[in-house]
C-alpha cells in the first residue's frame, strides 16, 4: 500500500509538473473589437490584417514572456448594442486580462462602459470621441486614476484638425466656410471641434448641417454650398458617403477653394475607388502617414501591401492597429503577471516609439490615460495620398489654388 501511495504521489508531481509546463509555454488571448462586418468592415478588415501583421512578427521574434501572442476577435458589427455584447463576451466567456480595438466612436464607448465595469483594460486605437477617456463619462473623477481601466493610442477628435489649422493659417487663403457632418458622435463632436478651430481662425461659418448615414443623394445639402459659395467646404464622413459627397459635388460643379476631410473616409485607398476623378486634390486631416520620420512607418506600409494587397495600401487606420499590438506586447512584458490590474500598472507606464509615433499615456484637460499625438494634412496628388504639411516634412507640394473644372475635365 505504501508503495502504491508513493507511485501515485510520485505521478501526481510529474503530471503537475507536465501540466505547469504547459501552461508556462501556452499562448496568451487579448481580445479584440472590431467591426468585421457591415457600413464599416472595410475599416475593421484593414486593422485585422494589420492586428495580424503585428502578431505574426511578434510571435515570430519570440512571442510575449516565451508565449505565443493570439488575438480574439470580436465582430461589433458597427452597432453599440453589439460591441457591447461582444465585450461582455470577451471579459466572461473568453477571459481575456485585456482588449484592444475599438473603432467607431459610438461603438467604442458603449463597450468602454462594459470593460470599466469588468475592471479589464481597454486599449482604443481608432474611436475617438473626447468622452471616451474623460473619466467624468465614467462616473470617476479625474483624480481617479488608479481606478480608470480606458487607455487611448489615438488623439481625440477635438484634437484632429489641429495641423490643418496650420495650414489653413499659413498656407490657404480662406474667410468662410461649411461643415457638413453625419450626425453620429463622431460627427457632431467633430463639427463643433472645427467650428472652434474657424473661430480661432477668423474664418466664419455659413453653417453646420447634418446627414444620416447611407444618405443616397447629398444633393439638396450640396446645393447650399452653390449658394452660399463658402471657400471651404469641410467634411466629416465614412468612406461610401465621403466618396458620394465628392462625385455629387462635381456633378454639381462646386468650386470653393477647398475641399477638406476630416480624415475617418478621407484617406483610405477605397474613398479613391469609389470617388475617381472626384476624390483628386482634396485635401484631409490625417493621423499619420508612412512618409513621416518614424522608426518603422516605412516598414509597416511595405510589409501591409507586400501581405495583403498594393493596391488597397494602408492609412492611419491600419497602423493605429499595428501600433496597439505592440503596445500590448510591451505591456505584457513588463506586466507582473497576465491578470488585468498588473496589465494596467504597466500600461500606465507605458514610454515607447511604435510605427504611429510615440506613446506614453498622460493626463491633461479633461482626459488621462490619453496619448497626446501631432496631426497632419494630406491630399490626393495624381491618385497618391501625399503629405503635404507640416511643410518640413512635406515630400511635396500642396497644389492650391485648384481649378475643380480643369481638375474634373
């Protein structure tokens, strides 16, 4: 009997032991919310592939604490109610100790809600409403640091044109201008942020006006700008609808001097398809571009179109996402442990350079765990996206004045 306990004691420790050594060697899971499909899935399928990109390099040069990087993925499906089931899922069913993504803005801030709630930290690498790191949404208070679970690798959307005001001061001669909008969160808030950029500008605005999604036909609003003949004509859409903005308003034959985005549809290669000849020479805020002196921008944008697709490059959408897996990477590592209160101690001290630009995780007006970022302005050249300021890091010149008619001839 004594030897039996013994042989059995003796199996128990080599199963453990087996079993501790699998565990050590197993992968780690971090979710993330993205919308895979619907209005917005072309948005989503350009931060998966970069989510993966970013995996796939990481797991390749050794993974995280000798564990191989796995990323659950969540479908929001573009919908508030869904992104929060999504992540309600993510936190009880899957167990993930963190969540990253988070990509339209509405969407993003119910699911912020539900991590908060958990005490799961969430990394957001696109939604960008003020609200969504403003602990006073959350019922905290600014003081309230320790508590707050939000983190955020992009700028707010207050912060978007902040570039573009450099240009516009510096470079285009404009008075008066419109500003249409869709009339989410992302919009509005957008809108009102531009409106105090005019108003520091000097510029006046004719007026502010809303659509919904999916509007087919822009025409009736377009046709204020014939009327009114504002310099510039400033807006904020998803790419289908930025993309019909534009082909009505040269059916139209609109000519302010300017037609600018505020990046979101503005910069990616599918506003360029769908717009044509209508999309060249507008001008858009952007966050990034692979141009800009950033160890690793380069790299990205040539490794995403040598994997994916040359003709369909990324914006500053995709390495936001590819950005935030390695943020997560860095977190991990220094994390004492995979539980989510030693994750968000390291995130907290996060101090890094990613493809995006420098990271780091500071308090300041209203908002903390808050990256503070520069933007920039675009524009379509010849069917190229190009940087066209600040103008020290500009690779070319901005093209202003524009003939619209000869540009749509």
């Amino acid at each position: 009997m004594k030897r039996i306990i013994a042989i059995s004691f003796a199996l128990f420790m080599l199963l453990n032991l087996i079993g501790c050594a699998k565990d050590d060697n197993s992968s780690i899971k971090i979710g993330v919310l993205l919308p895979l499909t619907g209005a917005m899935a072309k948005f989503g399928e350009m931060e998966k592939n970069s989510f993966e990109l970013a995996r796939i390099e990481i797991n390749a040069a050794g993974g995280v604490k000798g564990r191989d990087l796995v990323f659950v993925y969540e479908d929001d499906t573009g919908k508030p109610d869904v992104g929060r089931m999504g992540m309600e899922k993510l936190i009880t069913v899957d167990k993930v100790p963190m969540i990253t993504g988070g990509y339209s803005s509405s969407v993003t801030f119910a699911a912020a809600q539900v991590a908060q709630k958990y005490r799961v930290p969430f990394l957001v690498n696109t939604g960008s409403v003020d609200k969504i790191t403003e602990p006073e949404s959350f019922d905290l208070k600014i003081s309230d640091a320790d508590k707050f679970y939000i983190y955020r690798l992009n700028p707010p959307v207050s912060e978007y044109a902040s570039g573009l005001e450099g240009f516009l001061k510096n470079l285009a001669s404009v008075e008066t201008a419109i500003i249409f909008h869709e009339n989410t969160t992302f919009g509005t808030n957008g809108a009102k942020a531009f409106a105090i950029s005019c108003e520091r500008l000097g510029i006046e605005v004719f007026e502010i006006d809303s659509y919904t999604e999916g509007t087919v036909d822009f025409k009736p609003l377009l046709l204020k700008v014939k009327e009114q003949k504002p310099d510039l004509v400033y807006m904020i859409s998803y790419v289908m609808d930025a993309a019909l903005l534009m082909k009505q308003s040269k059916e139209l034959r609109l000519s302010p001097k300017l037609f600018v985005g505020a990046g979101a549809g503005y910069t990616m290669p599918a506003y360029r398809e769908n717009a044509g000849i209508a999309s060249e020479k507008t001008i858009s805020a952007t966050l990034w571009h692979q141009s800009l002196p950033v160890p690793g921008a380069t790299d990205y944008y040539n490794a995403y179109i040598a994997k994916y697709d040359d003709k369909s490059p990324p914006d500053y959408h995709g390495v936001e996402a590819y950005a935030a897996a390695y943020v997560v990477k860095d977190a991990i590592e220094r994390a004492q442990d995979f539980k989510s209160a030693s994750i968000k101690t390291a995130l907290d001290g996060t101090d890094m350079m990613t493809a995006f630009g420098p990271v780091k995780f500071i308090a300041y007006d209203a908002k903390i765990n808050q990256n503070k970022m520069e933007t920039y302005v675009v524009q379509w050249i010849n069917g190229n996206l190009e940087l066209i300021w600040p103008k020290h890091l500009a690779k070319v010149e901005a093209v202003y004045p524009i003939d619209w008619n000869a540009e749509w001839k």
